[in-house]
C-alpha cells in the first residue's frame, strides 16, 4: 500500500495551521516512506508549529504514531502539555 499524502498546510487542526499536515509528516517519518514526496520532518515550518504548540518534535512524533486519529491525538497533545489553539 502506497503512503497517502500529507494533508495541505492550510487545513487546521484543534484551531492550530498546520498541525495535520506536521501530524501527517511525523508519521510518514516514522513510517520511513516521507522521501516518496521529498518532504522532511521537522521541517522549518515544523518546528515553528513545535514552538508555537511548546513540544519537541521527538515526543510530537511519538504522539502522532501513537494515536492514528486527530480525535485520540488532540486530546493526548494537550495532556502533553500542548498548546493548541
């Protein structure tokens, strides 16, 4: 099964731009198929949503693996201490 892209930068997420398209990027990382569309995690625009969220892009990562769903990811984000929206 082919990877599925990552979302666009403009869909928002939790009142947050580009957290889906960072979430999308860190698992394609993890999944070691993020080259297929010559992307790069954290990219520059990644680690500015990082500091604007307040997480590294290690734990964002092992979130964002962990919880297959926007719906399970949110509410793990904020218990991370996450600043979202």
């Amino acid at each position: 099964m082919s990877p599925q892209e990552p979302r666009a930068g403009g869909v928002v997420v939790a009142e947050t731009p580009w957290l889906a398209r960072m979430t999308d990027k860190a698992r394609l990382d993890a999944e070691g198929t993020i080259k297929t569309f010559d992307l790069k995690f954290p990219c520059p625009m990644d680690q500015q949503c990082l500091g604007r969220i307040g997480l590294d892009a290690k734990t964002f990562q092992l979130l964002a693996v962990k919880h297959s769903s926007d719906d399970t990811l949110i509410p793990a984000l904020r218990e991370a201490g996450a600043k979202l929206g």
